[in-house]
C-alpha cells in the first residue's frame, strides 16, 4: 500500500516526465491531514508552497488514498463528505481520469512500474 508522501514523491516524477499528469495543468492544492502538497502541473512541481490554486482538496490521509488506490471513488469521497473540493471540479475530474489511467497501465504491465506508480 502507497503512502500519501510516495504518492506525492510519485506525481513529482510523472509531471517531470510529461504525460497525462502534466497534460492536466494548472495548479492544485492537496491538504491531507496536516500537509499540504501544492502540484503545479505547469511548471512540473510539488511542494509545501506554491502559485495560487484552481483547485483545493482537502481529505485525510486515509481517504485520498482509497481514491488514489480507486478503493472509493471520487464521487463516493464527495457525497459521503470525505473528500471536499473547492475550485474548478473539472480540473480535479482529469487529474483522477490521468491517475487511474496510470493506475490500468500498471495492471496491465503485470504490476510492474508504469510512469510514477
């Protein structure tokens, strides 16, 4: 099971990469717990600070990565109020669509390293 930090370390690498992450853009900001993790997709950064968000998702570390790990969805985080989002929704949309797709090349390349995962 993924950490919410080897997950953030992950998504610094794939947006370095190119690829979906990066074909996402803008910047989105994760406050999981007592961390905040700033993506800047445009630039191909992570870190505690950044540029003003389009996004803002705030979740425990517990919930963000049953979304991650697609063990809930992320229209399940929102309506049961685990997962709150604030910001442009459709951003947050694509960013998931680009995790899971990173999520089914790793299935299908028989669990080994796809991209970041």
């Amino acid at each position: 099971m993924m950490t919410t930090e080897q997950f953030f370390d992950g998504v610094a690498k794939g947006i370095k990469g190119g690829g979906p992450l990066k074909a996402v853009g803008g910047v989105i900001s994760f406050e999981i717990d007592q961390s905040t993790y700033v993506v800047d997709l445009d630039k191909g950064t992570v870190g505690a600070k950044g540029p003003q968000p389009q996004v803002i998702v705030r979740a425990t570390s517990r919930d963000f990565m049953a979304v991650v790990e697609g063990r809930m969805s992320v229209n399940d985080g929102l309506i049961t109020d685990r997962l709150h989002v604030a910001g442009e929704a459709a951003r947050l949309a694509k960013l998931f669509e680009a995790i899971d797709a990173l999520r089914n090349a790793r299935g299908a390349n028989g669990g080994k390293e796809v991209s970041w995962l």
